[in-house]
C-alpha cells in the first residue's frame, strides 16, 4: 500500500474501540494518511455495524462527516 496525501476517515465500532488488541489498525492507517487519521466511533458490533438498530448510529455519523 501506499501512503494517501490527504486525510482518512476511519469509522470504527465501540466493540474495536474498547479492545486494545484492535489498535494497531490505526497504527497501520497512521502510517498512510499523510494528512492525518480522522477517527470515529459508532455504538455496536463491529460485525452488525449495518443492521438494525446500529446502523442508525453508523448513518448519523456518516452524515456528521458529510456535512463537515
């Protein structure tokens, strides 16, 4: 992979969040934003994150990072 010149945007569950084992995913997407990493965290399951009722929080940050 190659480093990205502008910011990413990383939506990541509360369930990765809490667990501290999941970390080095940011490490690894640090390392390519030359920009900077733009974290954010919706409530769930990282493996429901698109079912009811959690995608609701998913589309609510996803339109928070739309409107800017």
């Amino acid at each position: 992979w190659k480093p990205f010149k502008g910011e990413i945007t990383f939506i990541r569950s509360t369930e990765f969040a809490s667990r501290t084992d999941k970390n080095f995913h940011l490490e690894q997407w640090k390392q390519l934003a030359e920009g900077g990493l733009q974290v954010h965290e919706v409530p769930g399951h990282h493996l429901t994150l698109f079912e009811e009722p959690e995608v609701q929080g998913l589309a609510e940050v996803l339109g928070d990072i739309l409107e800017g």
